[in-house]
C-alpha cells in the first residue's frame, strides 16, 4: 500500500469533498483554503485530507483539520 501526500490541486477540490461528505463532515470554508489543504492518495485515488486554516485570533495564528479514512 503506496500512499503519496502531495499538495492539494484544483481538480482535488470535488474528491475532497465526496471524501467528507461520506465521512459527514463538514465542507464550511473548504474551496477557500484549497491552497493550504494536502492530501493523500492511494493509486491516485484521494484517501486522506489535511487544511490549514489561517485565522486573525489573538493568540492563534492557524488551525489544522485533518481527515484519513
């Protein structure tokens, strides 16, 4: 079992998604922070989700959400 991470592209946005949809998880923000999300594939398949949240919170500077399934 090969598993790649690699950043997250553009057309990752809809496998992303049906990932945690599936998983009843919340989309909230997701397309907005593409360019901070990786995610893991198995034979090209997206198995696994990662985000970086930048956020202004005194005293926070990111989140992190993650996802494997």
């Amino acid at each position: 079992m090969n598993i790649a991470i690699e950043k997250a592209r553009a057309d990752d946005a809809d496998a992303v998604c049906q990932l945690l949809e599936s998983n009843q998880i919340p989309l909230d923000g997701l397309r907005e922070h593409l360019d901070t999300t990786i995610v893991a594939r198995r034979n090209r398949e997206v198995v696994g989700v990662a985000a970086l949240e930048l956020t202004c919170r005194p005293g926070v500077r990111a989140l992190i959400e993650s996802e494997f399934f």
